[in-house]
C-alpha cells in the first residue's frame, strides 16, 4: 500500500518544507493541492516553479497526484468558486486546464475534481447540463495530455454519491481516463453500504483514494479512530481491488499540527495495513 499526505494538511508551511517533513516521515507520495502558496497556477513563472517542484518530488521520491479543491484561489469571497455550475464556469475550466498541464508536467498519477454545490437559483437539469460540458472539457484536455481524471463525489454537491458518478460517467459515454476520486471518510458519511463494499464496487474505476475517519451523515473529516471507520477491511478491499495508486490523508482542517498528525496518521495507517492481512487470511479459511 502506497500511503500519501494531502498538502492541504500542510497550508501552514511552504510547499518545499511540506514535501520534506511528509517525505522524512516516510510516505510515499503527495496530493497536492494546487493554491496560493503552494504551487500556484495564476502566480508569474509557472513553468520554472512547476519544474522545481518536479525536481523536488523525484529527489525526495514522493508520487504525487494533484488535487483542485482550493477554497479561494479563484475567487476571495465565496469558497471553492466558481464551480463548473456556475455562470462563470469558464474561470474553473480554464484552472482544469492548468491544473491538467501542471499534472503532466509533474508526471502526476491523476489530477482530481468534483461538481460542485448545485446554485441556489438553478434549476437541476440546468445544473447537470453544465457539469457533463464542464467535465467533457477537462477530459479533452486530460486525453491530449495523457492524464488520467479522478472524480470526486462529494457531500453536498451536485455529485455526492458513488451514483452519481456513474450518472455522469454514462452521460459523458463511458470514456477512458474518466475515473474516480474516492474519499473513504465519503463513504462513511453518505453512502448506504459498507465502506468497503464501496471500494469493490468502483474497483475497477479507481484512479485516486483519499483516506480519513468519519461519522455516518457528518461531513467532517476526522484523525483516524476518533470516527466510526473500521479501516483494516477498508485496506484489504483496495488491496483485492488491485489498486495501485497513492492512498493521501486528507485532513485539511488539521493545519496547525500538521507533522504530529501526519506522523500519527502513518503510524496508524501502517498498523491497519497489518491488520487487514489478517483480514484477508480469515476471509480465506
């Protein structure tokens, strides 16, 4: 299991300083949330920081996949706006784009996104018109490229659920490099069946997993054990899933002791990852 740490964990530090403490901790990779001062696709000379930050990644042997959910880089009065259902959507395609041109540039495993809260004043339909052609726009983008989408269902959003996904998955046709992003504390808060029926069930599908703890119908991402998760099984169905990818902590609200979390948090993840052999053997006899 390829364990990795969400920098947006780390927004209190320089980039180069999080990705030095969350490589000496010993994971394997980042998420990377692009935002202000961390790689910030609007700041000046993008491309000399995009190939630092590359050379930084493969020094430190970190993988990295990159994440899009900064709350005010595009716009410093309302949270993670614009949307792709927004009247000016056309601001979060074009931080689609960059993020996508930065994903390859940094040789990431996959550049992750999600719909949106659905406007107050828009009507469903008009919402989902907009997010399948906001979403077919990235994936044009992302195939030129050669880089693979994760799409995040999220609570409260107008893709909240692992169907949904599929909804917008079948609207777009089924295209190739159109995964999904698959929070397991997500799982937990609003999906009807176990976590871990809910990694089998995308396995085929998977391209990004973000990992913390949660409470059934609270959207709050927890320290693991402070939820209701029983993760040792959570593990073996990623490992039964084949699923190769970087699995990142995302514990955004936990800044201000971002390596002690960190640090627990692997130690955790690294006990549950034992446990969940000897989950698979019992389910074997």
């Amino acid at each position: 299991m390829r364990f990795g740490y969400g920098t947006n964990g780390f927004a209190n530090h320089r980039l180069a300083d999080a990705l030095d403490v969350i490589a000496d901790l010993g994971y394997a990779g980042v998420a990377l949330t692009l935002d202000h001062s961390h790689l910030d696709p609007y700041a000046e000379g993008l491309g000399h920081r995009v190939a630092e930050v590359a050379d930084r990644l493969r020094a430190l042997d970190l993988a990295v996949v990159v994440e899009t959910g900064a709350r005010y880089l595009l716009d410093p009065r309302r949270k993670h706006a614009p949307t792709l259902l927004d009247d000016d959507r056309g601001l979060r395609v074009d931080f689609l784009r960059r993020a996508i041109a930065i994903g390859a540039d940094l040789g990431a495993e996959a550049v992750s996104f999600w719909s949106g809260v659905q406007p107050v004043a828009l009507d469903r339909a008009t919402a989902w018109d907009r997010l399948v052609d906001g979403s077919a726009r990235a994936l044009d983008a992302a195939q030129c490229l050669g880089v693979p989408l994760g799409f995040e269902p999220e609570p409260g959003m107008l893709v909240e659920t692992i169907g949904h996904w599929r909804t917008l998955h079948e609207a777009l046709g089924e295209p190739d490099g159109f995964g999904i992003t698959l929070d397991i504390g997500h799982c937990r808060c609003n999906e009807p069946d176990p976590v871990a029926a809910c990694v089998a069930t995308v396995a085929e599908h998977l391209v990004n997993v973000q990992i913390d703890d949660m409470r059934q119908g609270v959207h709050e991402h927890l320290e693991f054990g402070d939820g209701e998760i029983d993760f040792p099984p959570v593990l073996r169905a990623l490992t039964d899933a084949g699923y190769r990818g970087l699995v990142s902590v995302e514990l955004p609200r936990h800044c201000h002791a971002a390596p002690a979390v960190a640090a627990r948090s692997l130690g955790f993840l690294r006990e549950a990852e034992k446990a969940s052999r000897h989950h698979g053997e019992r389910s074997a006899e």
